[in-house]
C-alpha cells in the first residue's frame, strides 16, 4: 500500500471533496478539445494543498500523445528568456501527433517583465498547444489582463469530514486521530497526507509547536481546543 506522504492522485476519483466531481469535468472537456479545439488555456487557483496540481497534470496528460511534450515550470523560472524560446519554438509541432503543453506552476510568481511577454505568447498561441496554470490564490502579483487570457477555475478545498473519512478509509487511521489530522491541516490536504503517514509510523498525532491562523480560526470547536492545549503543554495525542 502506498503511504500516505507518496499518494498522488493520476484520476479525478483518487481526488478529495469538491475537485473530484470538477476534475472530471475538465478532463471530459479537454478530451473534446484534444480532439477538435485548437489551443487551451486554463488557470487554477486556490488553497494550497488541495489538488490543483493533480488536476494539473490529468489535464496535461489527456492533451500531450507524449511525456516529452509536457514542459513544466516554477513561475519564479519563467523569465523572460524563456518566454522568447517558447515564441521561437512555437512553430514546431509535437513530433507525436499530440499537443505541446505548457504547464506552469504558481504563476503568480511570474516575474512582471516576464508577464507582459508571456500575455502576447497567450495572444499569438499556436495551434494544438495548451496553457495549464496554478496559482495560491494571490492573484494580485498578476496582471488583471491575464483574466482575459486564462480561463481561471477556483479549485475549493475538501471539508475536514471529507479529509477524514478518507483517510479512515484508505489507510485505516482511527477516527479520532483522523479527526484531529484533518482540523490541524484547515483544507491543505498534501499536509494531511504527511501528518498521517508521521502517524502510521510513530502512532502520535502531534499539533505544530505553533498554529496557524486557520487552525486558530477553527480552535472554536471542541477538538481543536483540546489539541492545541496539549500542544501547549508539550504532550502529543495518541488515538
């Protein structure tokens, strides 16, 4: 069985809450565009941690025939040096039939210079080549004409009840400790994962030695209380 640190998703059902039943839907679209559309663009945005970038890649691989045609890229490396070879190499087609796609990741850290040139790449995108973003949620380090560009899709995190069944579910952590994980993580479900598979391994679920401030913001509820007290007090919790 995988851990739950390694768990990454390769099909909408795999996926948590909300993202499954949109993951589909987008899949099923790109398939249609795959076939007869002639460039895609698409931007996900939202909490981290909760599937964008699963989705991502389903996305990137129901369009490209090949691996060899999906270039990934941090927006922090997308320079304006690389958006002039993507434009020099726009004219040159997938040598297997498919699409080229282009698939960068939180593209709110896009350099501004770089942002300008890559909105005429956007303009100008050549046939069968698809643009598929993620983002943070902070769509302000971004120029407001990239709305016209992408189509932005919110990607809404899975309620801590969905996290946790999930996780009763796939690797048998008990409900209470599944409980805990899933308020702890506030929605981010790659930091669920991770806490579970401390758990499976050391079989203590223990709070970070400092909230975050969602986790503060649900600290109304019963558990939270009581978690993060024992945080405070040094003790780890045992389910």
């Amino acid at each position: 069985m995988i851990a739950p640190d390694q768990y990454k998703p390769r099909q909408p059902s795999e996926l948590i809450g909300p993202s499954r039943a949109l993951a589909e839907m987008l899949l099923t679209h790109a398939q249609k565009i795959q076939r007869n559309g002639s460039t895609y663009k698409k931007l996900l945005f939202g909490q981290w941690g909760n599937g964008k970038s699963r989705i991502a890649s389903m996305l990137a691989r129901t369009l490209a025939a090949n691996p060899i045609d999906i270039e990934k890229i941090n927006g922090r490396n997308l320079t304006i040096d690389v958006v002039r070879e993507w434009q020099q190499n726009s004219a040159y087609g997938s040598l297997f039939g498919g699409w080229k796609v282009k698939w960068i990741e939180e593209v709110d850290l896009v350099p501004p210079i770089a942002q300008d040139l890559l909105l005429t790449y956007l303009d100008d995108l050549p046939a069968r080549t698809a643009v598929i973003a993620t983002s943070n949620r902070d769509m302000r380090a971004l120029s407001d004409r990239f709305d016209t560009r992408f189509a932005p899709i919110e990607i809404k995190s899975p309620t801590d009840t969905e996290i946790a069944d999930f996780l009763v579910k796939q690797w048998r952590v008990p409900p209470k400790a599944a409980d805990f994980i899933a308020i702890g993580a506030c929605g981010n479900v790659r930091d669920a994962f991770n806490r579970a598979a401390n758990f499976l391994i050391t079989g203590d679920v223990t709070e970070r030695p400092k909230p975050t401030p969602n986790f503060l913001a649900k600290s109304k509820t019963a558990v939270a209380r009581a978690a993060w007290q024992n945080s405070r007090n040094g003790n780890s919790t045992s389910r």
